[in-house]
C-alpha cells in the first residue's frame, strides 16, 4: 500500500511518539510511506532548505525510509500556522498529486487536518483519522471554538476513526462518530525498547549527580498546563526527606513555570531537569528511578487521552503512581505495579508509600499485563490490517 500520514508538528524534531512508530515501522513491513509535516519552529531559510519533497531516515527503526513532505510556508511560527490553515488544501493536492496515496491517515485536526480531509473526499481516497488527543482542549488559546468546530467535521465525516483507548472511542462517538466507524487500536509502544532499563542505574545517577542512596522520583513528558506538576513539585518541597530527588525529563509551556517555582521554593538541588531526552537513551535514564509519575490533572483531555509514559515506565519495570483516569482504568485495568489516586494533590503520599513499600524490600522485576504485551506488539499488523479493509472496501 501506498500510506500518507499527516501531522501538524514537526516529524524531525517532535519527540517520539506513534507519528513517528506506525510510519516507520509500516515502512519496514514493505510499505511506501509518506509523511506531510508542519516546520513548526523553523524560519524560511530552514523549510527552504528542507524542500518540498525529501527522504528521510527513519528516526525510531533507522533502516526505515520515508517520504517528507514540506509544505513551502513564510515561516513554521504562529502565523505561518494561521496561514496553513487557511492555504493547506492547495498545498495538499500537491501532496497527493505526487505521492498518490492508497488511504490517508492523518494525526490532524486545525491546522491541516480538515483540509485534507476535504481534498481526501474530492478524490474519493479512504481517510483514516488516529485519535489521540481531545484537539481543542490542548492548549488554551482564542481558536478552542474553531477547533471544536473543526473536530466535530473529522470525526463526523473521516472514512474510520482509530482511537487509541476506549475512553477516546468514547468521547469520539460524542462527538458525532458512528459507532459503526470507529475501532479501538493501541499504540505501537516498544516495550522491549523501554525494557532495556536495567544495567545502567549507577552511570546514569552519577550523570545525574546523583547517589546510589537516593530515592528518585521521575517524570518524563511534556510539561502541558495541565500537567500538574506545579503541584507536586510544591509537596515535594514540604515533604521530601532529605535523600528524596525529582528528576523532571522533558519540556514544555510550563517549564518556565516550574524553574520559577523550583528556585521559589529552593529546592533547587532537590529538582533535576534533564530537558528532552532522545529515544533512544530514555530507558538509560528510567533507570535512575525508583517510582515514576503521572501527575494529569483529571480533566476531559486526560481522561480520554492513553499517556505511553504510563505502559513505558511499567514496561521499563517501575513502579507507576499516577492520577486516576479513564484512559489509563480502561486500557491498564487495576494492575498491581500502578497506584491509581484520585486527586493529583493526592499522589505525592501515595509515592511516599510505593518507597517505603521498597525500601523495605526490593520490589520483583515488574512487567505487563500479558494482554497488553500481546496488543502492543500486534499493534502494527492490527493497524496495517486495518488500513488494508478500509481501502478493499473503498
């Protein structure tokens, strides 16, 4: 098949998630394989150099090789965002021209997302949107109504909705999906990629600056406003024994923020912010932990969403405390090795618990559910069926 994935983020420089998994490993399994990005961060040199049309290497399975598509905008800032929105359906019949697709799947909604679907419908070309995120309660901005509007026009009119968890599924189906049109498809998560944990504890604290007396507490994602990390990072500065750490991996709107209020409240050497971490070293990282976080505020766009981190530090053999939500309860169940608290003010006594519980005793070597396992590494055969019915059928 020849699969066209579309996103509205940078695929060079986003940090891994399934944008970059399905592709690649598609790629891999004989497929040709093409991928329209957005240049967000990049001037119009950058995009310019870039070109329109360009293979690349993949960036999770290396042998894998893709065909990036550029759109040639002003530049990959807000307005060049504001001016895609307005323009992408030109832009993407070029896209299509060239790359002759089999079946779109598409990550997308604003910015580019609802404007190929509308090319996908002129051309009668089986369009499959990947559901992972509830899009208009991401961030907080002026266009929430607008991108409401657009994400009811996805949902309603895409050929199959594929989401990532039955709590999407859910919140899909409220949106105007049919029931008839949706499948629920875990994401291609390399749980042998993140078990390669173990072997690399000392020289990865001692990097850290830390010792092998620490209790580590580890965060690894994005720092979105509703994180709630603020308020960890405030009961860690009341009640972290004095070898406690947080170790915070990742970045985001609120990393200002967080600096701010770590030196506020002078715990400064208590708080480590590695920044984005590659892939490939953050299992070497998940090892200097003893427990690992989720801390999401329960809200319409943590509950519908499926954080990889929570399968990815259980898969790297952690113990996981996280806030309760539908996503996680629906895809995880109630699994032994993943404490689920109700309120994120809450998590910080739970994570006290989970250490002393260790302390005491070395916790087993931990793993998944077998079923989980068995799902996700099927995932992409499952994916790959899935896109093969859908243009049979077109």
């Amino acid at each position: 098949m020849r699969i066209l994935f579309l996103h509205e983020v940078n695929y060079l420089e986003k940090p891994i998630f399934e944008m970059h998994e399905f592709p690649e490993h598609l790629a891999i399994r004989g497929h040709q394989v093409g991928f329209v990005q957005f240049p967000e961060g990049w001037d119009k040199a950058k995009i310019k150099s870039q070109g329109f049309k360009s293979e690349i290497q993949g960036r999770v399975v290396p042998q894998a090789r893709i065909t990036l598509y550029t759109p040639q905008l002003a530049s990959g800032s807000l307005f060049g965002r504001l001016l895609t929105a307005l323009t992408f359906g030109s832009a993407f019949k070029k896209v299509v021209d060239d790359f002759r697709p089999d079946v779109i799947v598409s990550f997308s909604v604003p910015t580019s997302g609802w404007q190929a679907l509308r090319v996908a419908m002129q051309r009668k070309i089986p369009y499959v949107f990947r559901a992972l995120d509830v899009s208009h309660k991401i961030r907080k901005n002026l266009f929430s109504r607008l991108i409401f509007i657009a994400e009811k026009y996805v949902y309603k009119n895409a050929t199959w909705v594929s989401a990532n968890n039955p709590a999407m599924a859910k919140y899909c189906m409220s949106m105007g999906a049919e029931p008839k049109r949706i499948s629920v498809d875990l994401p291609p998560i390399d749980l042998e990629h993140f078990g390669r944990a173990s072997g690399h504890r000392k020289e990865i604290r001692k990097t850290l600056g830390l010792d092998q007396n620490h209790q580590v507490i580890l965060y690894m994602g994005s720092f979105f406003y509703f994180s709630g990390l603020p308020e960890f990072v405030r009961e860690f500065a009341k009640r972290a024994s004095g070898n406690q750490r947080l170790v915070l991996i990742g970045g985001g709107e609120q990393e200002r923020e967080l600096r701010k209020l770590v030196s506020e409240l002078d715990v400064d050497e208590k708080v480590i912010f590695t920044g984005f971490v590659s892939f490939g070293d953050l299992p070497r990282y998940l090892s200097a932990a003893d427990v690992a976080i989720n801390t999401m505020h329960r809200s319409l766009v943590s509950n519908a969403a499926l954080p990889n981190k929570v399968i990815q530090y259980l898969a790297a053999g952690l113990p996981v405390v996280s806030t309760d939500l539908d996503g996680l309860r629906f895809t995880l169940g109630l699994a032994s090795e993943l404490t689920l608290v109700e309120h994120s003010e809450d998590l910080f006594g739970s994570v006290i618990k989970v250490l002393a519980k260790k302390s005491k005793k070395s916790l087993p070597s931990l793993s998944l559910n077998p079923e989980i396992t068995y799902m996700a590494s099927k995932a992409v055969i499952n994916f790959e069926n899935l896109c093969r019915t859908i243009v049979s059928a077109s």
